[in-house]
C-alpha cells in the first residue's frame, strides 16, 4: 500500500518498515508457529489448573481481563519504542506481532480452561464438526464425518490437521477440538502482522490492523475457527489482489496459496474472495491495463484449484462419475440474520466507529488503487447479499449472513490505516498553521490513549459476548461423561457402557455402521452412521432422503409385520446398519423411539423431527442382541 510521504513530522522521524517478499514469508511461517506453539503451552497450564467454571465464578473473567490489559499494555509500549526509534530489535518485533496471539489465550483460552469443550459445547452444528474432528482423527483418509466408503464434502483442512494434532497427543478427537482451535487461531493471528507489515510497510499499523482482526473474528465466529482463520486475511487479500492483478509475482504467489488453502477450510469466504479478483481483474483489462490483469488470473485460478482439488478432487469425481442422486440443501437456512444488510458503520460501539472511520476514509481515497480494491471487496459482499435474499425465490439461499464478519474486517481495517495516516502525517497537515508542536503531541497522546482503552474495552467484551457459548461449555457432557460445571451430567454419561457393549458384540468404532439419532454419541465415538442427523450437513452422495425413506419404511414394518423387518435391513441399498440406539425401556415393552429429520426450508427453524417407533418384536433373540442402558435400548445384529 502506498504511504503518505510525512511532511517535517512533528512527533517522529517516521521510517517505513518495508520488508522483503523472503523475510516476509520467514517471518509469516516462524511468527505463525511460535504463536501457535505459545497457545498450546498456554492451554497445557491453563489445564494444569483447577481454575472454576465460568458460568458458576467470576474468577475466570477477572483473569481474562488482566491479561489482556498487560498484552495490550505490552503492545502499546513496543509500538511507542519501534515508533519513536528508541527500540527496534526482534524482541519488540516479536512483542506486536505476537500480541493478537496472545488475545486469543486471554479472551478465550483462560474462560475456557475448566472444560474440556469448545465454545457452544455439543450443541448442534458443534455436534457435527467434532463429528467430523473425531473422523479425522481416526482417518487420514478423505472419510466422510458420517456416511461409510464416501469422500467427504464438507471442507477437510483444518479438521486433517487437528486430526493429526490429537494423533500426536494421544487424544479422542472431540477433546482435542478446543486445544487445535486455540492453537490454529493464535498461530493464524501472529501471521497477520507481517503479512500486513508487507502490505503497509508499517509494523505498528500491521501490529494494531491484527489487533482488530482478531478481536474482531473472536467477537464474531469463534466457534467456527476454521472460518475465522479464512476470514482473518481476507482484506489483506484484496489489497493483495489489486497488486498481484498489476504484474507483482509476489502477490500472485501469495494469493494463489491463500485461495487454494483457504478453499479447504472455508468455501464460502473463499468464494467471495475469488469473485472481487475475477470482478477486480475484468475492471482492471477494461481500462486498458492489457492483458496482464488476465495472465495473472488464469494463473492464480489454476494454481489455487490445483491446491483446492487436494481436499475436493475425490467427492467432485464421485459427483461426476458415481451413480448417485446427489442432492444438497446445505444452503437451506436463512436466519433473521440474513434479511438485512449490515452497517457497521451505525453501530453503537468501538467498532462501529472504527467503521464509520474507515467508510470516510475509503470514500476520502477512492482514487488510490488498493484503497479502490478494498471497496470493490466490501462492493462484493453487499451484492453477494443481496443475492442470497433474491434467490430465496428459487429455494436455496447464498448464506448471505455470513458476510457480516467480512464487511465488519474490512471497514474495521480501513479505520485503521486512516488513523495510522493521520497519525503519521500529524494532525497539523490536515488544518495547517492552527496547531503548535506541542498541541500536535498532545493530540497524538491523545489519540494513543484512545486506541489503548478502545482496545481493552473491545478485548474484555469478548468472554461477554461468547457467555452463552462459553456457557453451553461447561453445561454439557463431556466424551467421558462429565459435565466441567460438576453438576450431575445427562444421560451422555452412558455413551461409555454403549459402546462396550457394542465392542463386546463385535461392533467396533470406526468399522461398524450404526443408526441414532444422539448426535452427541457419533460426535464422541467414530461409528459410521446409517444416515447424517439433518440434510444440511449431509454429504450430498449419501443420498439422504432416500435412507430416511428406508428407515421410516422399517419403522412401519415393525408394527405391521416385525418378522420382516431384519430381511428388510439386510435388503438395503446401502451398506445395512449393524446396529440401533433407540430411546425406551425393554422391561415396559413400549416401542423404541428415534426420529429422523425433513428439510421445511423456506421455514424458519428449517428443520422438522418426525418420530419414528419400532416394535422391540421386530429384533427377535436369534437375530439380535437387545440391552438396556440407561435411557437407552441398544439393538446389535448377530
């Protein structure tokens, strides 16, 4: 990003901080991996402790707070030393570019520190990415979180690496959720500050910029990291953009990577991100820049799918070539959330000032090109809204919603680099003659001290604004059935003697294909299930519709002619479920419950339960074995 020459500054002698494309990447993939070693050490002591569960003590809270002041404290200090020139070593280097890092263990690590779980606990869409997690951790193969012999649709990066993470450590893979979401977030905010030193030849403003993003997304999508971690450069991505799109092979390099990786992690995010570079790239040859705008996109479209296809190439060849009746709803929701457009900049808060700062400033800038490709960015994620509202006419939706956290990144970055411009340029240069020097320092001071308490008061709302998600933690049960509030667990706290007995019967986790509806037992247990829990997060090749059609068709069978019902199960279509967890009670003979669900999209919540009651005659002694546990009535294929 171009700077603005300092006119006889009055505070500093300002000097860029300009590096090269080699110790750019250096210090990308050595800050990346301290950060991320630094949150794992962080999370081990913390997990040494006998700190008390956040939603029972304030303690945790009080802790959380401290923290983050002495880091914010630490980094305003550094910033004063690199800026003033009294200091510039590796160790105030590393001090603002570790610091984001370090948020992430204050605001999250340390109130999440009495429990086992991450954020939002087993809840919901938590149940299938710790599904998922625990697949990976079983599997380094591209096995689908849920459906036996099929390649996984759904993004497989991050949940591969905390795979291998909880491989490395001896751990279940639900349990090493928390610990690889800590460690990957922090070691993705200690990059940002050299990819942004990179981009704004500012260590101080690439320092505060990550700052903000990591606040940001730990505000927005925590309990998503593997979105937060692709959301985190998507503004310097842009910027990178219009640079690699003008002929920069650095930047060409660098985005490539970014979209290729980031693709594995996160689509959505990194479908935006590729439409402002095609959109840029199109603008870009219309005014007369050649076809070096184009040259550049073909080359990072095929070098980014080339990485893409490493996670995706085995479920789109199944797409293509396999005989299946692939049908996907993952983009049946539309929440509240995506009915409107969002303003940050209107928002009451240190945020939405900081994005009333960065609207005027990119309007102020608007002839500057990268400043321009900011715009464009934000251009994007409105229209791309927009069309997710519009196509509700079709059934399906663009979970528009989501660009939220990306609008919110980019007009925050831009408020950034207009106060470090202002800053840099001194406030005398925008109302010359009316300002002494010493009336400039005070401004500056001024201005520090803002930034410094606007930062603490933003930081320490972040265990605020995660409360029931941090909450959700603590109250549900864990895989080795406790609860880290110590009150009494839910009957989660049987999924241990289930699984003996199905161990005991031959059925092996990771082997054996089984039908429930706890999507807290398949989250903590890597059995293969017969069917996913909801068509969203269902892998489209899994056909779900139609195994729900057998399993409603079994349940009738039972309670019309239950002799025929095994004959039924094993005439499956698909590999035939060895074994059945139902809700019920053997000794009162009542029927044995479960339910399957039916995507009702257009409606709000989008999906529906429907229960399903098997007759207990329909599983006879010589063709199954029949146990009671707990709540639960578990029926095992001879």
């Amino acid at each position: 990003m171009t700077t603005v020459a300092p006119r006889e500054l009055r505070v500093t002698s300002y000097t860029p901080d300009e590096i090269s494309g080699g110790a750019t990447w250096a210090r990308i993939i050595s800050y990346g991996l301290i950060g991320g070693v630094l949150a794992f050490v962080a999370w081990f002591l913390l997990h040494t402790t006998t700190l008390p569960a956040f939603n029972t003590s304030m303690v945790t809270r009080a802790l959380s707070v401290s923290l983050s002041l002495l880091i914010i404290a630490l980094a305003l200090i550094a910033a004063w030393l690199w800026i003033s020139a009294r200091r510039r070593n590796w160790f105030v280097e590393a001090v603002l570019s570790l610091a984001p890092a370090g948020i992430v263990v204050s605001s999250l690590g340390i109130p999440l520190s009495a429990t086992k779980l991450w954020l939002d606990g087993i809840q919901v869409d938590q149940g299938f990415r710790t599904q998922f997690l625990t697949r990976m951790t079983e599997s380094i193969s591209y096995a689908d979180m849920n459906y036996v012999d099929l390649p996984t649709f759904y993004p497989m990066g991050w949940f591969f690496l905390g795979g291998r993470m909880a491989n490395l450590l001896g751990m279940p893979g639900w349990e090493v959720y928390q610990p690889w979401a800590l460690t990957s977030l922090a070691a993705g905010a200690a990059m940002l500050t050299p990819v942004w030193r990179r981009l704004t030849g500012s260590l101080p403003t690439a320092a505060a910029i990550a700052m903000v993003t990591t606040a940001v997304v730990l505000t927005e999508v925590p309990d998503e990291p593997y979105a937060a971690l692709v959301a985190m450069f998507v503004p310097a991505a842009t910027i990178g953009a219009q640079r690699a799109l003008s002929g920069s092979w650095f930047a060409t390099i660098a985005l490539a990577l970014f979209l290729g990786v980031s693709a594995t992690f996160y689509t959505l995010f990194t479908a935006i991100t590729a439409l402002t570079v095609v959109v840029l790239a199109v603008i870009l040859f219309l005014n007369d820049r050649g076809f070096t705008p184009i040259k550049h996109l073909l080359i990072i479209g095929f070098s980014s799918l080339a990485i893409a296809l490493v996670a995706w190439g085995p479920y789109l060849y199944n797409l293509l070539f396999g005989d299946f009746q692939a049908r996907s709803t993952a983009n049946h929701f539309l929440p509240p959330e995506g009915t409107y457009f969002p303003l940050p900049f209107f928002s009451i808060s240190i945020i939405g000032l900081l994005s009333l700062i960065g609207l005027i400033w990119l309007v102020i800038r608007m002839n500057e090109p990268e400043i321009a490709a900011l715009s464009l960015a934000i251009l994007v994620c409105y229209l791309w809204a927009m069309a997710s509202m519009a196509v509700t006419l079709v059934g399906t939706s663009l979970l528009g919603f989501r660009v939220e956290v990306l609008l919110i990144l980019i007009f925050a970055t831009a408020g950034v680099l207009g106060i470090a411009e202002i800053m840099l340029v001194g406030f005398d240069f925008l109302y010359p003659d009316r300002f002494s020097d010493e009336a400039n320092r005070g401004f500056v001071a001024a201005v520090v001290i803002l930034i410094a308490a606007g930062s603490l008061f933003y930081v320490q709302q972040i265990p605020e604004e995660n409360e029931s998600h941090i909450d959700q933690a603590y109250a549900d049960t864990d895989g080795y059935g406790e609860r880290a509030d110590k009150f009494p667990p839910d009957a989660a706290r049987y999924y241990g003697d289930i699984v003996e007995y199905l161990k005991t019967n031959g059925r092996n986790p990771g082997e054996a294909v089984i039908y429930t509806d706890e999507i807290n037992f398949m989250a903590y247990n890597s059995y293969y299930g017969f069917n996913a829990f909801t068509s969203h997060y269902a892998n489209p090749l899994g056909e779900f519709d139609m195994r729900n059609e057998d399993l409603a068709a079994w349940a009738e069978l039972s309670n019309t002619n239950p002799r025929e019902v095994t004959a039924a199960i094993d005439a499956s279509a698909w590999r035939r479920p060895e074994a059945f967890i139902f809700r019920g009670d053997l000794a009162a003979g009542t029927p044995l419950k479960t339910h399957i669900a039916h995507d009702i999209y257009p409606s709000q919540p989008n999906v529906r339960y429907e229960g399903l009651f098997f007759n207990p005659a329909a599983f006879p002694a010589g063709e199954w074995s029949q146990a009671q546990i707990g709540p639960f009535v578990v029926v095992v294929r001879n």
